[in-house]
C-alpha cells in the first residue's frame, strides 16, 4: 500500500515514473512476504521455588509460530529456539548486576519421512519426536524445575529479579534470510523481557 | 596548499588500500557465506555489518571529496575543472562496463536460480519419498506382525515366566529391546541387547493413545541417543481370566541399508526442499551481495577516480599557481618535485625557468642600479657645474641639459628633450647661433671645436664659451656629443672694465698731472707777453693761449670724467624715494628743450641706495636724452613705470623712453662700453657710468630701440612699496 501511495504520489506530481519504480522496487523488498500473523512467544505461569537451597523455576511459554515460519519448518529449515533467563539485583545508579544466567536451547525440525516434529533439547542433547507441532512447542514452552541458582549465592539484603525471554535464534537460521529476519520481518519471534522478583 | 593536498592524497591512498582489502576479503567471505551457509554462516551478519560500514566508509570519503571539488569549483581554484573532467571521465569508465555486467549478472543469477528448481523434480523427489515411506511401512508392518506374534506368546506365559521368556523371544526376533508395562505404567518386565541400559525406554503418550482404542501402534521413532528406531506397541490380551493387560514394546533397529538410503532420500529430499522454499532469499542475497561487490567497486572507482585525479592535477595546479606567481612578477617560486614522470620533469624545468628568470632580474636590476647610480652621479655633477652641458644625440637630437645650462641661456630647455636643435632654434631665436654651429659643426662631421659664440637677447649681447666633444659610441649610446658652454661675457666685461679702470688711472696720473703746468704756463705766457705784443700778435697770443686753456680745461673734464668712472666710492646706502628723486631731478629740467612725462604707478618705491649716484644716474639718462632730441623742437622724455613680481620678489621697472632718432645696431651690441656714443660731443662715459651705477645697485639695465626706433632704455631695481601693494 505504501508502495502504491508513493507511486501516486509520483504520478501527481509528474515527476521521472523511474524514480518511482526504483523507489517501488525498494519497498516491495522491505514487504517481500505477504503481511501474515505474527510470530509470538508469551511468558505465563512463572513462578521460583525454593527447594534443597537452590531456587527452582518453573513457566509456561506459549510460542506461536506465523505461516512463514511453520512453512519454513515444513520445508526443512531448522529453527532454533531460545530461552534466556537472568537473575539480576536492581542497583540505584548503575545498571542492574547479573547474579546468574541461563540460556535454553532448542532445535525444531520436521522430518518428512516419518512426518514428525523432533525437538533437540541442545542442554541435554537428547531428542524427542512429536506427531503435531504444538505437541513439539508445548514440549519446548514447559519449563519445570529447572535449577536457578544457589540460594548461597545471595545476598539477603539485596532484592532480586528473575527475567525471562524467548526468542528464535536468527543467526541460526540459513544465511539468505538473516538479514530479513534482522529487519524485522515474519521470520522474527521476539518476546519482552519478562521480569518478576525472586521469591521462595 | 597544493602542496597540503599532494601531501595528503599520499598519506590517504594506505588506509584506503586497507579498506579495500577488508571489503574485498568480507566480500568474498560473505559470498561463500551465501553459497555455503556451514562454513562461514556464522560470519555471514557481521560481514554483512563490516560491508555496510565500509561502504557507508567510502560514501562519507567520496561526499568529503565531492564537497571539496564543488568548494574548489566555486573558488575558481587552479584544476577544479580539470579535477572534475577527469573524474567525470574516470567514474563514467569505470560505471557503464560495471553497470552491463551487472544487469547481465542479475538475470544470470534469476535464471540460472530458478533453472535449478523443476517441478518434475519436485514430483520426482516426493515420488521416491512415498516409496521410501512405503517400504519403510511394509518393514513397520512385518515388524508389528512379529511383535503381536510375541505378545501373543507372552500371554500364553504365566505372569512369572515373563522375564525369562522375554530374553528368549527378544533373542528369537532380533529386537533391541522388549519391555513388558503394567497397567499403571509400571515396568513388568524388560530385556535389553545393551545390558548396561536397565530402564527401558518408555513408550511415548502418542504410542500409547491408539492402545486405549484396542489397537496398536507402529512408528519410527528416534530413541534418545540411539538415532531412528522402529517402535512396536501392542497390547499383550491374556485369555486367562482376571490377568492384568500389558503393554508390549518392542524397539527394532532399521535395517542399515534402508535406514541409509532412507535418510539419504529424506536428506536430499529436504535440502532441495529447503532451497526450493528459500530460494526467494537466497536470489535476494545473491543480488544483495552481488550489488555489494557492484557498489563497493563503483564507490572505489569513483573514490580512486577522485584520488587519481586529484593526484594527477595537483602538480599542474601547482603548475598553474607557479605559472600565475611568475606572471605576477614573483620569481622565488619553487614547486616541489614530486614525481620522476614528465609532470616532475615539468615541474622541474619550471624552477629551473624561475630560477634563471629571477637570476636575470636580479642581474638586471643590479645593472639598472648601477646605471642609475651613475646618472645621478653625473646628474649630480652636472648639476653642481656653472657650465651649461648639453649633450646632442648623433641624429640632432638634445638629449639632455642641466639646470646651468638653462640659467646661462635663461631658457627652460628641459621641456625641450628629444627635439632636434633646428625645431629649438626655431622656437627660441636667442639660440640660434648655438645651435646652428652645433648643427653646421655636425654637418661638417667635426665633434670636437672650441668656440666663442655671440647670442643677442633684449638684455644684450652675451658671449659663451662653447666646447664641444664626441661622445663614445657603445651598445648601449650611438655617440653624439656633448656641448658644455659658459657666459664669459660677464668675464670679458669685466676684463674691459679692468682695462678702462686702468687707462682712466693712466690718464689721471699721467695727462691731468701736466695740464696743470700746461695751463698755468699759458695763462702765464698770456698775462706776461699779451700786453707786450703788438696788435695783431697780441690777437694771436690772445687766441693761442685761450684755446690752449679751454682745451686743458677741456681734458681736464675728460680726465675728471675718467677718473669718476674709474673711481669706484663707497655707496652711502639710505633709504631712497625712487619717485621723489626722480621728480626733483626732472625739476631741474623744466626749462630745457625736453619734455618730461612721468608716468608713474603708485605706491612708491623704496629701494636700499646712495641718492647721490642714483641722482648721477638721473641726470646722465636725462642728458643722454636732452642730446638725443636736441634737434627736434618737441623732444620728449616719457618714465615710466611698473611693478614687478617675480620669484617671489618685487621689483620696480623704470623705462625712459625718448622720442630721439634710437641707436643704430653697431651702438646697441656695446651700448654700455665706455666710450661709445653717437653724439659728437661728450667722454662717451654716460651709458656707462649709468650701468656702472645700477650694478652697484643690483639693478639689471638694457636698451633697446621701439618701434617707432626711438631709444628707450629700461631699468629695474629691486624695492619694496612704501604702502600695502596687493
């Protein structure tokens, strides 16, 4: 639509239609894939628990994957997805010190021969099969007991912040559509930064 | 500042030569990034950042280059527009070639792309899919026969024999794994080919899903850390009343051979599908690097063509800027010798040019001073001589003349320079017998004389000394000659003057002494032998003695007169009423044959004098006068008078002029020369007394005959008025 309005507006005032076109040209390789729903992946259920002195934690992510990326999938691109978690205490002036981080990586592939989903959970290096995708991404999005850090390694007198997010991994993706997806196109799946204070 | 600029390009072409390489070795890297995403896949985003950078690099240089040529430009700087020709030639070279290959580049690559990608291939590739599925599904059901078959042996077994039996029956079907699950999830019993692995692996909810519905289920599945398994889930359905229902899973490894052509298939199979489905993006960054490489090189075309130029022009606008110093007159410009090419050799050549120009000009200006120092020397000389100098070019010529030269001859001949001597001769009469025997001596090719020559002006005869000599003939004079003269005439008059002054003492000393004794010895004669004599001796005696006494009386006067004009008294200077004086004098004329007619200009003049000899000088004029109309019955004297300013100073003009028969030409060259007269009677003293009295006076007298050739003699003293004169 841009496209088409810049071209008007061209035509109006009369101006070289080359320029035009070249400018068209430029705009149509911004919106190169058809506008679809955008890939999502939203934060539930967080909670920490404190067991055995060592803060557990469990969430629910409900990643949604758009048209672009089930049929990139479908097609035998590989996604990686990945989960970032960072305990941080809040400082008054500087920026907020990072007391632990994590990082949860998972590797979603079709198979077309027994057309099936296999998740590579790349922490434990083990893989699982599921028939459907959302079995896949419910596998990938259930996080339980995943040991946080030690409760020694805290200072009692300080707050802390656990904060999650999830992302695709685009420098996984094949090498012709990183830079769209570092344009910020469908082949993005970002979450914000999901924070919530640490608590037994 | 061109040499700024020489100086700078140098410094500037390392780092760029730097850039290049970074920007061609990313290049490169990023085009096997796009080719081959394993290898330097995980670079691909960073090289794409580092090319940006670099072009954006090169932009800003060629923008800062742009802006200096434009500001160049403008300034009308030396080789701004040659700097812009040749880069305009240089970036439309490098553009139009770059340009064509590049669009053929862009449907090579679209072509060739989408060539690679055939629909048949497609269907043929999903063809031999299928067929891998389904022999993968005759070996899955062969498998699921054989695992009902076991389950169907192990509900034959009691609950006890399981475990043994299960070895046997694993054993027997040559699977990996059997295990036995209770209804509660529970392991009954397992057997493993790994030994080491006790807990079997549990069967997955969606193999357990079709069990809930009687059936069983088959699949490939992959078991952790084992790749792809064939898993077998059937129920184990006992015919003994009131046993618990089991669960069998069996795990067969895939066969090698077909689990290789399998994943052979399948990998084939996803790859081409992978690239069918990015190859979109994959022509979009095959473009994207492709139009990298085309910008990256028209940028460092345009760049290089910019350095080059730059490079190239600035010695010639260094040059142009030499070449611009030395037309203005600046010939200390050395331009720095930056290349051994023609240009340097140019540059070269143009110092040595200035350096001998400014040689010469030094040399020349040298010579010009030394030249210049000697004209003022010999102006100098020149100008401090009482001689006249004039020097005459070969062709006639004046060529120059000094300031005694203008005062001998009271002529200012310096407007004069460059005339030839007849056209001076023919403006100034007075110089005349100079110059046409400078001219006839010329003529008659004689350069060196000495002569004497006699100019007439209305002040009198001037006689000049006049020498003449060659002047040499050089390079840079053609001869010529130089004429110095001086007015000798004072000299000669003096000499004159002398001699009169002489004979006056002579005859005073030598007649006067015995014409007393004359006289007395006559008189006595007279009285003694008068009274003696008879009559008619006695008449002779009478008149013999009487004209001895008159003529001694007679010589006495002459010798007196003499004497007075030898005799040179002391003035007695007072202050003296010029008109006042005259007046009293022409007073005692009235009863004579001459009429006197004053005609005088007020106020009067007051000149420093001896009133006695200005009155002498009165009454020698007013006799000269009285004799000169001494025939005529209205003879008449008319004074005159005027007011002069001069230089600065006032003079009075007194002009006497009488209606007598003038002087005749042979009188009037040496009217004031004692002994000079036209009248029969008189010393011939008069003139020359009345001369001798202005001298003493510092008064100028001349004569000169009017037009009605009555006499008139002019007098001028110096004065001051007696009132306010304006």
């Amino acid at each position: 639509m841009i496209a088409y309005l810049t071209q008007s507006a061209d035509r109006i005032r009369g101006h070289s239609t080359r320029r035009g076109y070249l400018l068209l040209v430029l705009v149509s390789l911004c919106f190169l894939a058809p506008p679809t729903l955008a890939s999502d992946a939203q934060i539930r259920n967080v909670r920490t628990l404190l067991s055995d002195g060592v803060y557990r934690l469990g969430a629910r992510i409900d990643f949604t994957l758009n048209d672009t990326l089930q049929q990139a999938l479908q097609n035998g691109v590989p996604l990686v997805l990945e989960l970032r978690i960072e305990v941080i205490r809040e400082r008054d002036w500087l920026w907020a010190e990072r007391a632990a981080h994590l990082r949860q990586r998972f590797g979603l592939q079709f198979h077309a021969l027994t057309r099936r989903y296999l998740v590579d959970n790349y922490s434990t290096d083990v893989q699982y099969s599921f028939l459907e995708l959302e079995e896949a991404l419910d596998y990938i999005g259930n996080i339980y007991d995943l040991p946080l850090i030690d409760a020694n390694l805290l200072k009692p007198q300080y707050t802390y912040w656990v904060r999650m997010r999830a992302d695709l991994d685009i420098e996984s993706l094949p090498t012709p559509v990183r830079l769209w997806a570092y344009l910020g196109s469908d082949w993005s799946l970002q979450s914000d930064w999901h924070q919530w204070p640490l608590q037994p | 500042m061109a040499i700024a600029t020489v100086t700078r390009s140098r410094l500037g072409i390392l780092p760029m030569l730097v850039l290049f390489c970074i920007l061609l070795v990313s290049l490169s890297l990023m085009s096997d990034a796009t080719h081959n995403s394993e290898r330097f896949g995980q670079l691909y985003s960073w090289l794409l950042l580092i090319n940006a950078i670099g072009l954006v690099v090169l932009v800003g240089l060629i923008g800062s280059n742009l802006y200096w040529l434009v500001s160049q430009y403008r300034a009308r700087a030396p080789g701004a527009k040659l700097t812009s020709r040749l880069v305009i030639t240089f970036v439309v070279l490098a553009v139009v070639p770059v340009a064509v290959v590049y669009y053929f580049s862009l449907q090579f690559l679209q072509r060739g792309i989408d060539s690679w990608f055939d629909v048949q291939i497609e269907q043929a590739l999903d063809d031999a899919l299928e067929l891998s599925r389904g022999s993968l599904d005759v070996r899955l059901s062969d498998l699921l026969k054989l695992t009902e078959k076991i389950a169907s042996e192990l509900a034959e077994m009691t609950p006890a024999l399981v475990p043994i039996g299960l070895y046997d029956l694993r054993v027997r079907s040559t699977a990996v794994e059997l295990a036995v699950f209770g209804m509660d999830g529970r392991i009954v019993a397992s057997s493993s080919v790994e030994g080491t692995n006790i807990v079997p692996h549990r069967p997955p909810d969606q193999a357990l899903l079709p069990l809930e519905q009687g059936r069983s289920y088959v699949g490939l599945d992959p078991i952790s850390d084992a790749g792809l398994h064939v898993r077998a889930v059937v129920p184990v359905s006992s015919s003994k009343p009131g046993a618990e229902p089991l669960t069998l899973q069996a795990l067969f490894e895939v066969p090698e051979r077909l689990s290789t052509l399998a994943e052979n298939v399948e990998n084939q199979i996803v790859r081409y599908k992978k690239l069918a489905y990015l190859r979109t993006f994959l022509k979009y960054s095959y473009m994207l690097t492709l139009s990298m490489v085309l910008v990256l090189s028209l940028l460092s075309a345009v760049w290089a063509a910019f350095f080059s130029a730059r490079r190239m022009v600035a010695p010639i606008a260094v040059l142009a800027e030499g070449t611009r110093a030395v037309a203005e007159g600046d010939y200390s410009t050395r331009l720095p010798v930056t290349s051994e090419d023609e240009l340097g050799f140019l540059v070269r050549s143009f110092n040595d040019m200035t350096r001998r120009l400014s040689k010469a000009r030094d040399q020349a200006r040298r010579s010009q001073q030394r030249v210049e120092g000697q004209r003022a020397y010999l102006e100098t000389v020149l100008g401090s001589l009482s001689s006249g100098v004039l020097s005459i070019s070969d062709t006639g010529e004046l060529r120059t003349v000094n300031e005694a030269a203008c005062q001998v001859v009271g002529i200012d001949l310096s407007g004069q320079l460059g005339c030839r001597l007849s056209e001076i001769s023919a403006r100034h009469e007075f110089l005349e017998p100079l110059l046409s025997l400078v001219d006839a001596r010329r003529a008659e090719q004689l350069l060196d004389w000495q002569e004497q020559v006699l100019l007439f002006d209305s002040a009198g005869r001037r006689v000049l000394m006049c020498r003449s000599a060659a002047l040499p003939v050089s390079d840079e004079s053609s001869g010529g000659q130089v004429v110095v003269f001086d007015d000798v005439t004072d000299l000669i008059r003096a000499q004159r003057d002398a001699a009169w002054g002489e004979v006056a003492r002579r005859l005073a000393h030598e007649i006067k002494n015995p014409l007393t004794p004359i006289q007395l010895s006559a008189e006595r004669l007279r009285r003694k032998y008068l009274k003696t004599m008879p009559g008619e001796e006695a008449e002779i005696m009478d008149r013999a003695t009487r004209t001895i006494v008159q003529q001694v009386e007679t010589l006495k006067e002459m010798v007196n007169a003499f004497g007075e004009y030898a005799r040179a008294p002391k003035l007695q200077l007072e202050r003296v009423d010029l008109y006042e004086l005259l007046r009293d004098t022409a007073a005692l004329y009235e009863g004579s044959t001459l009429r006197i007619d004053l005609d005088l200009v007020e106020p009067s003049p007051l000149l420093n004098g001896d009133a006695g000899r200005l009155r002498q000088l009165l009454h020698n004029l007013f006799k000269n006068a009285l004799e000169a109309v001494r025939d005529r019955e209205d003879g008449q004297l008319v004074i005159r008078s005027r007011w002069v300013l001069e230089a600065g100073d006032r003079f009075i003009d007194l002009s006497f002029a009488d209606n007598g028969g003038g002087f005749s030409d042979e009188v009037l060259e040496r009217l004031f020369e004692p002994y000079v007269t036209t009248k029969t009677r008189g010393t011939g003293l008069g003139l020359a007394i009345v001369k001798k009295i202005v001298e003493e006076h510092n008064g100028q007298i001349r004569a000169q005959n009017t037009e009605q050739h009555h006499a008139c003699i002019e007098l001028r003293f110096h004065a001051e008025a007696q009132t306010g004169l304006t």
